[in-house]
C-alpha cells in the first residue's frame, strides 16, 4: 500500500464513521423496532385459531422469505413510483428493512411462543388472566429468553445486510466507501475499512447479547 | 470419524479443482463491457452481446488473430477488473482524458461524440452546462461524466449506469443526467420515451477508445487493426449501423 492509499484510508475515516453513526445504525435500529412488532403480529396470526388470519400470515412470511431482500429493496424504491408514489432513500429502506425482518423474526417469536408448556397457558386462565394479559406476563417473557440468541443473529445480518442500501441512493457506510474510492479506485482499501467498521457494530451487538441473556437468566429456576 | 475425512478430502479436491482453471491462453482477447449500455454493449434480441463497441472489438482481435471473450461488468469495476487481469481490453465508451491516459494504455479513437444534458420533458430551469449549479444529477461514479457534472457544480448521486439514471430522473429523484449523446439517442429511438429531453449539449467533443494495462504491449497491435478497419470502411459500417452516421471519426 502506498502512502497515497493510506492518506486516503485517513481522509476518510471520519466520513465513513459518520455515515456509520447516521445512518447505517439509525437505519439498523429503525427498521429492527418496527420489524420485531411486525414479527409479533405476524406470529400471534400464525398460530391463531382464525383460519384466514393464519393464511395470511403463511403467505407474507413465504414471499418475504423465498425473495432476495435486494429485490424487496428495488420495489419499494423504483416500483412504487410507478403506482405514482415516490418515497425518499432512507424510508423506502426502512421500509424494505422492516418487512424484511417482519418476516424472518415472525418464525422466531413463534418458535419461542410454542416453546412454553401449553401448561403455563392453563395456569393463567385458571387465575383470571385474558388472552393479552396471559401473553404480556405469562407467555411472552419466557419466550423472549428462547428468542433472543436467534434475534441476534438476526439483528447482526441486518446491520451488514444494510449495506445493500447503498445501491437506493441511501449513503450510508458502504456507499460513502464506494464514493470515496471512485476517483482513484482504490476500492480494496476502503471495502477493508468499511468492513472493520461493521466487525466493530457487530461486536458491540454480541456483547449486548450476551447481557441480555444474563438478565433474563435471573428468574429461571435451577 | 473417518467418514467426515473422507468428505473433507473430497471438498479440499473439488475446491483445488475449481481454483486450477480459471486462466485463459494468450491467443483470447478477453473484454470487458457493461452489456446495459444500448447502442454500444447491449443484449441484442438473441440473448446474444451485442453492440458497436462489441463488434469493434470483435473485428480488432479478428485482425489480432484472437479468441475474443467478454467479460460483462458494471462499469465502475471495470477498471478494477482489467488491473486484477481479469480483462485484457476495455470496449465501453471509455473517454479519452489526461487521466486515464496517466494510468492506463489507451487506443487511438473509434468514436467521436459529444455530451448532453438529459431533463424531463417539463423542465425549462436547465438550458445549459452553467444550469446545473446546485441541481441533483446521476451518473456512474468513476465515469467522466461525473467528472464533468461535478464541474459544473451540481451534486452528484452514484448509480450503476445510464438506465437507473434516466429511471430517477422520470421518478423525480434527480434534476438531470449528464451522457453521451449517442447513447441518449439510441434511448430515445428505442423507448420512445417523452417523459426526458435532451436540454443543452456540454459544449465539448470527447474521444472514445479502448483501455488496457499500463505497458501491456497490446496497443500497438490494436491501433494498427483499427487503422486498418478504417481504412477499409468497416468502422463506418459499423457505426452507420448503430448510429445511422459515421461517428468513427475516421
């Protein structure tokens, strides 16, 4: 590497670590919210007694799923201006995201609400406990212990999956590396960079994560 | 035990296998093209490349006594892949400019055109290069229209080529996009698209030639092959062909 590229690498850092701060983890953490509450509705229709509602469910979380988020991307961005609706970069992302995450994280919540005993259900009917509450302080913070190392894992693809993001105009970390890079096509270093950046995102997650599972350990009898 | 050995030996195998064959003789030409870029690098109706860049190209390595191959890239890794080796030639439109001559081998010219400005049919703000001062514009990032718009003082916004270009641009997205004039042309003939206009010309004539690694030897030859596919009218053809004029500049 020649010091140009190096003088490059530090022109750049701090642009690049604030398109992180702006955008990629504004962006991640937007679209990560909104999707978890998608994912929760989605996965109550699952595994409701309505037939229809479960149908429905069914088939958003096959499409979301069985298409590339890439895709999912162009037509929230480039599709719908044709049906005359024209959104801005950073919300058809956030759209595009929270969907995306609405549909992987619904199969999750599902899988950790089946997890525990129908028994528990029981229990809370017994004392007077309705649908909702049963869910609220029954149900959904045990689940949330099963829940939370495949949300993770979901999370951490999304902060990187963001980087598609870049290709809608959104100039978020990947992209200001793309910008930068361009004129004298040292992309090699810049990529290098942008890809420590996200190690550093994703490391911070997993230390989170690992927190978190601590706490809700607490309660659980040995 | 032995049984994830075995599997492991036998994916070790496929993968030396797959490594071990990815490099071309010296008798291919191997060239890169965008293949998105109608009239020069298009898909014809065959599902074949076609193009006036691709069909220069093919009758250069004919004279060359080459095997040509294209390699189908977007163009801002296009000069990223022809120093990774993985291209020999550049045939894309790639502008002659001081630049460029200071990294890479470049041709004699095949095409002479110039820019334009594109707006939407409904724009009467932008009438000339000054005019995009502030304004938004769209353009391949490592293209010299970038370059250019960027001179004149608008923002520029990076995307993959022409087609998602003039796509924000009839979206509202952006105020215009600067490009070659034949180009826009062939868009306009081809889409009868009224949504764009062409709103002024750049004001500047631009060359047109092949790239290759710096000192790679192969221009000589190539110069020499398109001297003689001038001379003996084929460029013309060519180019009355796509353009319906001789752009060769010949």
């Amino acid at each position: 590497m020649d010091p140009a590229t190096w003088e490059l690498i530090g022109r750049n850092l701090w642009p690049m670590l604030k398109a992180t701060v702006t955008m990629t983890i504004p962006l991640t953490a937007i679209s990560f919210v909104i999707g978890l509450a998608l994912a929760l509705l989605l996965a109550l229709a699952r595994i409701s007694s309505i037939t229809p509602l479960t149908w429905l469910a069914r088939v958003y979380i096959s499409v979301i799923r069985g298409t590339p988020l890439l895709v999912q991307l162009f037509i929230v961005f480039y599709a719908l201006p044709q049906l005359g609706l024209v959104i801005d970069p950073f919300p058809s992302a956030v759209i595009a995201f929270s969907l995306n995450v609405g549909g992987y994280a619904a199969e999750i919540i599902r899988a950790a609400i089946l997890s525990i005993p129908k028994g528990q259900w029981e229990a809370a009917q017994t004392i007077g406990m309705g649908y909702a509450t049963t869910l609220r302080r029954v149900i959904l913070p045990q689940a949330a212990r099963t829940a939370v190392p495949p949300l993770s894992n979901t999370l951490i693809s999304l902060v990187k999956d963001t980087s598609l993001a870049s290709t809608i105009l959104v100039t978020e970390l990947l992209r200001v590396a793309q910008l930068a890079a361009a004129p004298t096509f040292d992309f090699f270093a810049l990529y290098g960079v942008a890809a420590v950046y996200y190690w550093i995102v994703c490391l911070i997650l997993s230390s989170v994560q690992v927190r978190v599972e601590a706490r809700l350990e607490r309660y659980v009898a040995r | 035990m032995r049984r994830t050995i075995l599997a492991l030996a036998a994916a070790l195998l496929a993968l030396t296998t797959l490594v071990g064959c990815s490099s071309a003789g010296s008798d291919t030409l191997r060239v890169g093209t965008e293949g998105t870029y109608s009239p020069f690098s298009f898909q014809g109706p065959d599902g074949q490349l076609t193009g006036y860049d691709v069909e220069v190209a093919r009758a250069v390595g004919a004279k060359l006594g080459k095997e040509v191959e294209f390699v189908q890239t977007p163009w801002d890794s296009i000069f990223a892949a022809l120093e990774s080796q993985r291209i020999d030639l550049v045939a894309n439109q790639v502008t002659i400019n001081d630049e460029r001559k200071a990294r890479y081998d470049l041709s004699t010219p095949y095409t002479v055109s110039e820019g334009v400005i594109v707006t939407r049919a409904d724009d009467t703000a932008i009438r000339s290069l000054a005019d995009l001062r502030g304004r938004t514009t769209a353009q391949s990032a490592t293209s010299n229209w970038a370059e250019v718009a960027r001179g004149a003082g608008a923002n520029v916004e990076a995307v993959e080529g022409f087609v998602q270009a003039v796509q924000l641009l009839k979206d509202g997205r952006i105020d215009a996009t600067v490009n070659d004039t034949l180009a826009v042309g062939e868009y306009e003939k081809s889409t009868g698209d009224r949504g764009v206009k062409v709103a002024a010309t750049t004001g500047d004539t631009s060359e047109q030639a092949f790239a290759a690694r710096k000192d790679s030897g192969l221009m000589p030859d190539v110069d020499r092959a398109l001297a003689e596919l001038g001379a003996d009218g084929t460029l013309a053809q060519l180019s009355e062909k796509y353009f319906g004029s001789d752009v060769s500049g010949e």
